[in-house]
C-alpha cells in the first residue's frame, strides 16, 4: 500500500509542511513581538475578545469548567490522533493501522474520566478558593503566552523524576513500580495507540493530576499573583493535546518533535519509551533525557512498503 508523500517522512512534502508550521509560528509570535504591523495589537486584541466571551458565559463562576475542558480535549484530541490511519498515515513501527475504538477504549477512557471529575470535585470542596473576577484583568497574548510555556515546561519537568522512578525496580518498591506497570503493558510494547493515554493505574494518574494542579498555580510573572484562568485553559488543552499525540503511534508533518525537533521527542521517542521501557523519560521535552544519558531516537525510514 503506498503512503501518501505528505506521511512519508523521507519525502520533501512532509518536510517542507512541517518547515511551513514552524515559520508560521515564528512570524506569528516574533511579528508580535516586535509589533510588526500593529500584529501585537491585533492579536491582544482577539485575547481580549476570548476573555470577554469566557466572562460573559460566566465559565469562571464554573469551578469545574476546567476539568470537564480536559476531559473533553482528550475526547477530542484522541478522536483526531487515533484515526489518522484513515487518511493513509502509517504507524511509526510499520505494523497495522486501524481503529482502535473498541470496548476496552471506552472503559479506559470513562472510568479514568469519571475518576478524574469525582477526584476534582472532591478537592474543589475541600477549599479551593473561588476565582475572583476582579483579580483577573484583561490578558495580552504576552502574559497567556509566557504562562502557558512555562506551565508545560514545568509539568514534564516535574513529571519526570517520578516517571523515571517508575522504571527503577532496583532502587524502589514493587508496589510504587506496580502503579505504573498498566500503562506499560505488552500491547502497547508491540503497537501504540492513543489507548495507552488512558490505560493506567488510577494512582498513577493521581500523581499526575497532582503535578498539573501544583503547576496550574503558578505563575512566572512577578506583576501578578496567579496564574489567568484563559492560561489555565490553554494549558489544559495543550498538555492533553501532547499527551495524545505521544502515544498515538503515529509520526506526521505536524507533530510537535517535527515542528521543533531539538525541542520535542514527541510521538518518536515515546514509542521508543514502550517498546524498551528503559529510555525516553520524558513526555514532552527531551533535555532531561540528554543531560542524563536516558535518550534514545528512532531511525527514521521511508514509511512506503
């Protein structure tokens, strides 16, 4: 079966979309930046309009509104990542694309939602303060972008030492090792799919719900106190969108190690991570990975059989 040229990472169409992405984010962001024909201007002004949109809706008075956001990114994101066998994309393996909504996808994928709201709600009601409105003024794409980049960076930075710790028998319990051991299980050491997303121990998930919860209040701007809820939002989006993509078994032009290969493993690495457990800890990035002798990259072939 011949792959389309755009799924085909030898080929120049894959490349050449890939290098489109990426400049198309640079002149988006450095036009911003140096405010090249009032760019800044416009674009803090559709920020302005989203906020306003969020207001008027009240989302803020909605102290769930974030987590059902998730929940329905990984609805989204998975249902886009996981079918991407239809348009010709083959797996980074070479192994069989197809469907993978069947009934254990369902069964992972709502019980770790119902998990997931119920664990919120719960610690909503134990005193998570309200957000108050007053406090939140109208947000620069500036402030929305430094938050956002700064919240992913640091849930993989945080995430890693405990992910890594997971993959270490030798240095920590075997039931701290059990908690993780579902998501590594033997299908997805020979195939992955975006069903590995969901297929995990509920503590395992716990911890990382933990992390994002930890960085989500946080902020890197010494003029505010916290972080802007149209951040938070963002974030909650992009994470899901990259934890997706990781496990989806799939390596297109618009992936996020193509798009900014020194900066991502992505989707390449992390199926390396399954199929050997022992690199690739990272679920994002991959500095940590270097800095510690755990990375590992994939020889990329021509994706025609």
């Amino acid at each position: 079966m011949s792959v389309p040229a755009i799924f085909d990472p030898v080929k120049p169409s894959f490349r050449r979309t890939s290098a489109v992405i990426r400049s198309g984010v640079i002149i988006i962001f450095g036009g911003y930046a140096a405010n090249i024909f009032g760019l800044g201007d416009a674009l803090d002004g559709y920020a302005a309009d989203l906020w306003r949109a969020c207001f008027r809706a009240r989302l803020h008075e909605f102290l769930m509104f974030e987590a059902l956001l998730s929940v329905m990114g990984f609805a989204i994101w998975s249902t886009v990542c996981a079918n991407l066998w239809m348009f010709g994309c083959p797996k980074i393996d070479g192994s069989s694309a197809t469907s993978v909504y069947h009934k254990e996808v369902w069964y992972w994928y709502i019980s770790n939602a119902v998990g997931y709201l119920l664990s919120i709600y719960i610690y909503l009601l134990l005193g998570n303060p309200r957000i108050n409105p007053a406090a939140y003024e109208t947000p620069t794409v500036g402030r929305l972008s430094v938050e956002v980049a700064v919240g992913v960076f640091l849930y993989d930075a945080l995430f890693y030492p405990i992910h890594y710790s997971f993959h270490r028998p030798d240095l920590f319990p075997a039931w701290w090792i059990s908690l993780h051991r579902p998501h590594h299980d033997s299908y997805s050491q020979k195939q992955l799919t975006t069903l590995n997303t969901f297929k995990q121990h509920f503590a395992d998930g716990a911890v990382q719900v933990m992390v994002n919860i930890a960085v989500q209040h946080f902020t890197p701007l010494p003029m505010v106190t916290t972080k802007h809820p149209l951040s938070r939002y963002i974030h909650n989006l992009i994470v899901t969108y990259l934890l997706i993509e990781a496990h989806s078994g799939y390596d297109a032009p618009w992936h996020s190690h193509r798009v900014w290969p020194w900066v991502f493993g992505g989707s390449l690495r992390h199926q390396l991570h399954h199929h050997k457990g022992t690199v690739n800890f990272h679920q994002f990035f991959k500095y940590m990975d270097h800095t510690f002798g755990h990375a590992q990259d994939a020889r990329v072939e021509s994706a025609a059989r």
